[in-house]
C-alpha cells in the first residue's frame, strides 16, 4: 500500500498519485504546513513521537525540549514574535499538563499560540476505565484557553487545524488546545479526499475599522488634553505596524510611556520616551491614551497615588478587544479595533493641522527625563567588586546599544526590574519577559524561540531564581548551537542571598541558594562556552565575545548579595502580617 506524503514545500497542497492512502500523522503535518507553519516545539513520548519524526523528516524544523513548560513557552514567544500561532506538541497528561501552564501564559499574554497533545481514546476516558496517562485534557484545558477542540477522525484533521488556527489568531490572539487521540494519528483515508478535506484559512485577523463615530471622538478628547500621556503595549508590539505607531506617536507628539515588551516600538533613546520621568507623567497627565495596554495590576488598574488626583484623567483606548473597555476605568472615547485600522483612521481624521501639546507640558516632561538620566549615568559606569545590579546592568545596556538587533530576554526580580528599566531597546520586538504574569521560567524558552525564529543573537539576563525554573534547557541551547548568550545575575538567592533562618536552626533561609553556584559550569557540561565573572568589565568582554563568536555561552555574573530589594520593585504587593514584626526583630531589616 502506498502511503503518499506531502513533499511539497509549505501553503502548497500535494499532489497524490491516484489509489495512495494517507493518515492521521500526514495528515495533521500537511494541515500545519498548509497554513504556513513550519515550526514545532515538542517533547517525545506515547502517541506524539512518530509525529515528530515524521514532521521533521517532512521538512518542518521540529525542536524537542527537556520540559513541556518550555516548549510550551517558546511556542507562546514565538506567536508573539511572528503574529502566527506558535505551536507546542506534548504527550498525553503529565505532558499536557506542564504545557498548560504555557498555554495559559499565551491567552492570558494575548498571544496566538496552539497546544496540540497526544490523548486516550474516548471510550476509555470517559468510562474512566484507567488509560496509561488517562486523562479528560479536553474538559481540563478549556478554562485555561481561548478555545479547545477534540479531533475523532481523519477527515476532520483539516477542520480542526483551521478551527485552531483561526481561533487563536481572530479578534484579541490566545491559546487554543488541540487534543489528538493516538488512534486518530493511525487512522488510514484516501490520499486525494484527504487532500481535499484539508483547509487553508483565510485572512485569520482580518482588519477590524473603528466607526467614524468613535474616531472622532477620540480626536476630540485627544484634542481637549493639556497633558496627554500615551502608553504603547504589548499588543501594539504583536500587531507589526511599527511605522504606522511611530507616525501616530510623532504626529500627536504626545510623551509616552512604553509598557516592558512595547519598549523599543520607537527606540527607547527617543525624545518622546518619558520612561525616566514615570512617575511625573503618571501622575501629573490629564488625558492617557492606551494603545495596546491593558489598564491592569501592570498599571495600577489605572489608580491610586500613582495616578494623582482621582477623576482628574480621561482615558482613550485602542484595542481589539470590545470588553477590555472600562474594565478598570472608564474610557471616554473607546476605539475598537486592531492598531493598525484604528491608528490609520486617527492619522486620517486629525489631518495636517495637529496642535501638538505646549511647551509647557513636554518641556517639563524632557527636563525630568533628562535630569534623571544624568543621575543615573555615573551610577551604571561603576566597575565595583561585588558588581551591584547598576554596574552589571550599565555594560548590558551597552552591549545592546552597540548591537540593537540582539533581542533581550528577561526574568527575575531585581534582574527583570532594574534591567528593564537600565537596558534600552531600540527596535521594536526585541524585548521577551515575564509578561502579564509575572511568570518565572520562560527564560529558556523565550531564548530558544527567539533565536529559531528570527536567527538574530539573544541575550537573556536572567535572575539564579528565574533561571532555575527552566535551566535544563541549557542542553536544547547547546543542542541545537543557537546564539543564545544568558547572563546570570547570581546574587545567590531569591531577591537577596543574605536571608537568615528566622528560627535559628541549621536549615537555610526559604529565599537562599547554595552560595556562589557556578552556572557557567552547566554550561561547559553540556559543550556551550561557561564564562565566571566578578566585574562589569569583565562582564562586558564576555559579552562581546559572545555576540562575535554566537557560540551558546552561560556567564555566571557574581552580583553582591545585599544588593537587592524584597520583590524588586513590588514589594508593595506582598500582604503584611500584624504580629511579624513583633515576633521577628529580624523582620524590620526587610520591610
Ligand atoms: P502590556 O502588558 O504591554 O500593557 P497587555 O497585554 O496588557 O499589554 O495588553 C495588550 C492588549 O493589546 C490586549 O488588550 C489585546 O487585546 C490588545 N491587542 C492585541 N493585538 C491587538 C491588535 N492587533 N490591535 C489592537 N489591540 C490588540
Ligand atoms: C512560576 C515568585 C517572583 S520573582 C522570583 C520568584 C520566585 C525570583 C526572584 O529571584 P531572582 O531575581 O530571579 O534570583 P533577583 O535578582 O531579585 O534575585 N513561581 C513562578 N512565578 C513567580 N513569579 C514566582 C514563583 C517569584
Ligand atoms: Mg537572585
């Protein structure tokens, strides 16, 4: 019997010599292929490891991780990155089950991403009749997805892929989850009607026009403000109409705030970048105009101190998602729509004749900026032994400046914060982090993605903390020689490494690690370059030395372990106890 494969290149249906059969496996990876999507990351086991096999050994690129979190996460990256669903391919329960999280991570980013799992067949699941990895993933997936679909039967592999596909991408992006019971890999049809059953969607996101109603509003609002602010977001990022946001921003002429993966939208170096003047336009801005940017915890829900005086602002929101409106706020002039629509029809409705804001209000903005970029100058030059996170983080900033096409990776507490804050970015998508979360662990995931994707050098400045969460990966670095430079920001601990036992007994603190670890050394086990040191000097050779050679290199960055602070700069978030501070002396030291 001839099983006749797809040997076309992708967005190309195969052509089938008459009577040839197909199945489940072929059929999914042509599905895939036929909506362009040629990447896959996976980790093998019952029923999914022929599917890799034969994904690969049909030209799709197929890069198995150590741990589903992390593929689960590169997939999440990758949607983001490329506007495309990112693809994840786990077995059955446990498998599923450690890439949900990532999954979740995705819908909650807003970011296209498709979590396809190995499963039991139904007639055992369901009668819990006890599988090998049994387990109900469609039901369990559900709440923590944008939408979940079961494919039965091969003819149906092609609806299910496009269902996938276009729910992930249509309106606000998200997770989806595809579940694939291991009979329906097996499940044999004529190659041809396979052919036939499969299904390339058409325009997945298609553009979304604010009514002229709601443009001029916004122009209006926009128009009364003596002290607008705008906020770029993340999702004004994913939406890919750079130049089209750059033109808003400097026609408006407005100061603006970018959110942690909007930075480098419009190079952070930029005039209008009121980054280092946070405080003063969060607080002193009559009109803020969101684009992208949810009015979340990330913000403050759009309230209190920070915000200056209550009902004292008006908001205007850009963004694709109807309900988003007034979720926090309310919004005097929503604009519903995808960025690039509604940015076009603004630009369209204000015309040539734009009053940008007074000197006043942008003079004022420039000179805190100013002023508060020279103080901190001096700081990020220091070359001090132990290194502080300022005098590390000064010679990122540097390396990244001298190579703007680097694309930064982020996690940790004080080493996300404070990098945020210190490394600028000058191009747009060239920032991964922890997202709406907060999540430690993408770390290694982010990384692989976004080297596979782009090809472009990766610098991933990672907390020892955020780094355990997914360091094994390491290996999948190594693996596949991908020029991917992590620094570990190794202040021996979770936010500090001075932490003492409360009690006094020999265990150590709940926020300590093994002093002085030397990650570089997991590094040379597994082939990569492992680089140990103690300066910002030496820091920035081993750096540089990285991004010439691309080689996969660890630097094991040893910072003072009294550096930090509680929580980085979110300690306010930590619930307080009413008898801790008379019950611990210790307790004031940290609060
Ligand atoms: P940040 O964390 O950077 O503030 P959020 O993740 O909170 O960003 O917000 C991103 C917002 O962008 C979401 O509300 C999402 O619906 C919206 N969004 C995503 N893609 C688009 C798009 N193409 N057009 C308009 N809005 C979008
Ligand atoms: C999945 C809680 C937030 S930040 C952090 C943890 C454990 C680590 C901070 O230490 P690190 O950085 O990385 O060494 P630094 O520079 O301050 O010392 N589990 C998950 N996500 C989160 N956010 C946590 C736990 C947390
Ligand atoms: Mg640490």
């Amino acid at each position: 019997m001839a099983v006749a494969t797809a040997t076309t290149s992708s967005n190309e249906k195969a052509s089938v010599a008459p009577g040839s059969q197909t199945d489940g496996f072929h059929l999914l990876i042509d599905a895939l292929r036929l909506n362009g999507i040629e990447t896959i990351y996976n980790v093998p086991g019952i029923p999914i490891t022929d599917l890799g096999r034969y994904a690969q050994a049909q030209g799709m690129r197929v890069l198995s991780f150590r741990h589903e979190q992390h593929a689960g996460y590169a997939a999440a990256a990758a949607g983001f990155l490329t506007k495309k669903p990112g693809v994840c391919m786990t077995v059955s329960a446990p498998g599923f089950l450690n890439g949900l999280t990532a999954l979740a991570h995705a819908t909650t980013n807003c970011w296209p991403m498709i979590l396809i799992s190995g499963s039991s067949e139904r007639e055992i699941v369901d009668l819990q009749r006890g599988d090998y990895e049994e387990m109900d993933q469609l039901a369990i997936a559900r709440p923590h997805c944008k939408a979940a679909y079961r494919i039965l039967h091969a003819e149906d592999i092609g609806l299910g892929v496009a269902r996938a596909i276009r729910a992930a991408l249509t309106g606000r992006p998200g997770g989806v989850y595809l579940d694939v019971p291991g009979a329906l890999l097996g499940q044999v049809m004529d190659a041809a009607e396979g052919q036939k059953s499969l299904i390339e969607v058409v325009d997945p996101s298609p553009a979304s026009v604010p009514g002229p109603d709601a443009v001029s509003r916004a122009v209006e609002v926009l128009k009364s403000a003596k002290k607008p602010l705008i906020i770029l977001g993340k999702g004004a990022a994913y939406a890919q109409c750079d130049d089209k946001v750059r033109q808003l921003v400097e026609t408006l002429g407005f100061p603006y705030l970018p959110m942690s993966m909007a930075k480098g939208l419009l190079p952070d170096t930029h005039p209008q970048c009121s980054s280092a003047a946070r405080s003063l336009v969060l607080k002193d801005s009559d009109c803020v105009f969101l684009i992208g940017a949810r009015l979340n915890w990330l913000l403050s829900h759009g309230q209190g101190k920070s915000w200056g005086e209550k009902g004292a602002k008006k908001f205007v929101q850009i963004d694709i998602e109807p309900s988003e409106m007034d979720s926090n706020q309310k919004i005097s002039a929503p604009l519903i729509g995808d960025i690039e629509s509604c940015a076009t029809a603004l630009l369209d409705a204000i015309g040539d004749n734009w009053q940008k804001p007074s000197e006043e209000w942008t003079g004022a903005v420039r000179d805190k900026v100013e002023g508060n970029i020279a103080k901190m100058a001096p700081r990020l030059q220091n070359n001090n032994v132990p290194m502080n996170y300022q005098g590390a983080l000064g010679a990122l900033k540097r390396a990244i400046a001298e190579n703007p096409d680097t694309i930064v990776v982020n996690e940790g507490a004080n080493a996300l914060d404070q990098a945020r804050s210190i490394v600028d970015i000058h191009k747009p998508r060239k920032r991964l982090d922890v997202g709406t979360w907060g999540i430690m662990g993408i770390g290694m995931g982010s990384a692989v993605a976004a080297a596979v994707e782009t090809g472009n050098q990766v610098l991933a400045i990672e907390g020892d903390s955020a780094f355990g969460f997914c360091g094994m990966e390491i290996e999948t670095v190594c693996r596949y020689n991908l020029p991917v430079c992590i620094v570990i920001m190794n202040n021996n601990g979770i936010y500090r490494g001075d932490g003492e036992n409360w009690s006094g007994g020999e265990d150590p603190a709940t926020t300590v690690f093994v002093e002085d670890s030397r990650y570089d050394m997991m590094m040379q086990a597994f082939g990569g370059v492992g680089v140990h040191v103690t300066s910002p000097d030496e820091l920035k050779q081993a750096v540089d030395a990285a991004f010439a050679s691309r080689k996969p290199t660890l630097i094991n960055a040893v910072i003072d372990p009294a550096a930090g602070k509680e929580s980085g700069n979110i300690g306010n978030l930590n619930p307080s106890s009413v008898v801790a501070q008379e019950r611990y002396p210790q307790a004031k030291k940290i609060k």
